[in-house]
C-alpha cells in the first residue's frame, strides 16, 4: 500500500469510517504503519553509529587491545559511581577524565555524558520526541533548560534534517533501558561564588 492509500485510510478513520480489527485492510495498514516505524529505528541506529554517539555516551573498558566502549552498557552515560573531585579553574586544556572516556573537564567545568537509554527515572524514558528535537536544535537540556556543555556537539547535530532527529530518538527509545543516574554537570571553581555575590554598589549593569 503506497503513500495515497494510507493518507485515505487515515481520512476514512478521522470521518469515523471504522475498519474491523480483524479485517484485511486493517491488518494491511497496521502492516505498513509496523514497517514505517521499523525503517525510521533502523535509520536511526545507523545515524547514531556514524555520528560516534558510543565514543562518548557508552562508558568504556579495558579490552585486549585496550580501551574499548562497554557494550553491556550501551549509551548508558558516565558511571553513576565515578564522579570526579572538584573541577579545576576556569583554564587549562581539556581533559578527558579517566578510561571510561565519558567526562571531561575544562572552562566549563565537568561534564559527564548522559544516559541516552529510556530508562524513566535516569535516562530518556519522560523525554518526548519534541524536547530531543528542540534539545539539539537549541543546546539546552529538555529543550528548555540549561545549556548543554562541551563537548557535546549539538551545534552540528542540530543541523540535521527533523526527520533525522526523530529517527535518532526513535532508536535510543527502542534500546534495553539501563539504570545509571549520571552525576550533574559541575561549573567551574568559583562560578557559584560568583553568582552568589551581590553587585558592587556603582558598578554598570550587564
């Protein structure tokens, strides 16, 4: 069944034309509907591999050639048990933390990459495909909260088409959800200071 037959089945369906359950045509268009969603998962786990999202979000291992990405924890983010001490001053290079390759400190702080698996509780399980979208599309965290940190790249993954990003949110959606609860961006040494502090009298608004 092409384009043109499910855009009129769906019409006959809204008018209030029902098709019996069991019915062919209905067996046909719920068929079609299956191979939709199952092309777009598929288009995403290909974008997610080439795009390197295992490099950072899967913690990694010590495998015989040496560090290699865990795939038992797959996109699970940076191990809940591994947070890192204070975050050094606001110089320096960055600095990939440890063999588990998913923290990084630098100007911005600490960062540790996210669980992408839909887990409820720790990872994207309350995410709806329009927080992801806005997410890359804006870099803030949720598509409305704070902004996502270094090195994640959004600014390129936001030029992607919206099909592509829903296919990629497609895909972490339909992977094993694993419970990790990664630690919370860390500011620099000093920022909470900083903002904590009262403006001295005189000084010119920013």
């Amino acid at each position: 069944m092409g384009k043109r037959g499910l855009r009129w089945l769906g019409a006959m369906t809204c008018a209030g034309i029902l098709l019996p359950a069991g019915s062919g045509i209905a067996q046909q268009m719920a068929g079609a509907q299956s191979a939709v969603a199952a092309k777009r998962v598929e288009r995403g786990k290909y974008l997610v591999t080439i795009m390197v999202c295992n490099d950072c979000h899967t913690p990694f291992k010590m495998g015989p050639k040496g560090p290699e990405p865990d795939m038992s924890r797959m996109l699970s983010g940076h191990p809940e048990g591994m947070k890192l001490p204070p975050p050094p001053k606001s110089s320096g290079p960055w600095v990939v933390a440890g063999v588990v390759n998913s923290a990084w400190a630098g100007p911005w702080g600490i960062t540790y990459a996210a669980n992408l698996t839909p887990d409820k509780n720790t990872g994207l399980g309350i995410w709806t495909e329009d927080m992801f979208v806005k997410a890359m599309k804006t870099g803030k965290h949720m598509g409305t909260s704070r902004e996502i940190q270094p090195p994640m790249p959004w600014q390129s993954y936001g030029q992607a088409t919206d099909e592509d990003l829903k296919a990629i949110f497609a895909y972490l959606k339909s992977i094993p959800p694993i419970v990790n609860r990664v630690p919370d961006w860390q500011p620099p040494a000093g920022a909470e200071k900083a903002a904590a502090a009262p403006a001295k009298k005189g000084a010119p608004k920013k």
